[in-house]
C-alpha cells in the first residue's frame, strides 16, 4: 500500500503544473497534428515516472541520515565549489 499519501498529492501536483514539456506538446499539436502528437505522451509520462522515481529513491535512501544530510554537504559538496 501506498505509505505516504502526500507523496502521491505532491506528485499529482507536479503533473498539473504547466511545463516546458507541456508547452512542446502545445506547440507540436500545433505544429504538426493531433495524430502526430498523440505518440509523444506516452514517452512524457515515462519521463515524469522517471524523474519522480529518482527523486523517491533519493528521499528512500537518505532519510535515516537525513538530519546529518546537511553537515555531509557542508563538508564534502560546498568545498568542490568553493575549493
């Protein structure tokens, strides 16, 4: 069962918001047809599962260390920008 219902609300929340992904498929509905189109969502969702599925496993992943996430990022990312 779905652990986390408000995962699932922000994820929902993520497909409605208009995008440059959706504005493509305006633009090629216009350009190009509906028929033409129609092959692209699939490849759209698949995008969006991907993307929000990395982002679940990164959550996944680090949250028992989650409150030390910060130090480590202080320590180790912050002096490859700042040398």
């Amino acid at each position: 069962m779905i652990e986390s219902w408000f995962f699932v609300l922000a994820m929902i929340a993520v497909l409605l918001i208009p995008g440059p992904t959706n504005a493509l498929l305006a633009s090629s509905t216009h350009q190009q047809g509906v028929l033409k189109t129609l092959s692209y969502i699939p490849v759209e969702w698949l995008g969006y599962i991907y993307g929000i599925g990395l982002w679940a496993l990164f959550i996944h992943l680090f949250d028992p260390i989650w409150p030390a996430l910060i130090i480590i990022c202080m320590f180790v990312v912050l002096p490859m920008f700042y040398g």
